[in-house]
C-alpha cells in the first residue's frame, strides 16, 4: 500500500473477529456488527496547530486501537479495505494487545 495520510489522519484496517457461537447457533457474518477495533497501518507527520507548529501523533504504526462507530471514511485500496481518520476520533490504544 503506498499511501501517506496528512496532518493528524491515520490509516487503519479493521481486526476481524472470528466466526461466533451462541448457544449452538453460528452467528454468520452478514448479521454481525463491524468490529471497531483496529490496527495502525499509516500516520500523518502530526497535527498543525494556529502558530504554524506541528504537534506529533500519539498512535504510531501498529499500535491497536478503539474506534467510534461512525468514525472515519473506508476507502479500499489493492482490494484491501481501510478507514482513514482523524486522531481525534480514536477512543483508546490498546496497551499488550498481541500484534500479528
């Protein structure tokens, strides 16, 4: 993937949860909501604040984080689908998560 986000966005792409079981029913996947859990594929250099100077991301490359449900805009990219957001809109990094 060759794209670079600008100013405070980052690219993401979503962790797929595996196929679930409940209580002898699968739950296939068409009924199941996107997870908002995902990880850091790409940052921008950082945000530009009113005096011209740039703040730098908290998130960097990898890390795995929470999301709001509407946040950000999917795009797909080499037929692999991402969201690109603000960091703003990230709700938390998620500290030991096991990285793959």
């Amino acid at each position: 993937m060759n794209i670079r986000p600008l100013y405070d966005r980052i690219v993401v792409k979503r962790i797929e949860q595996q196929e679930e079981k409940v209580g002898g029913l699968f739950i296939p996947d068409s009924a199941k909501e996107k997870p908002q859990e995902a990880e850091v594929v790409a940052t921008g250099k950082g945000k530009r604040l009113e005096d011209g100077s740039v703040v730098a991301l908290d998130v960097q490359v990898g890390d795995r984080i929470l999301f709001g449900k509407y946040s950000g805009s999917e795009i797909k990219i080499d037929g692999q689908e991402y969201i690109i957001m603000r960091e703003d809109e990230v709700l938390g990094v998620l500290e030991g998560a096991a990285k793959k």
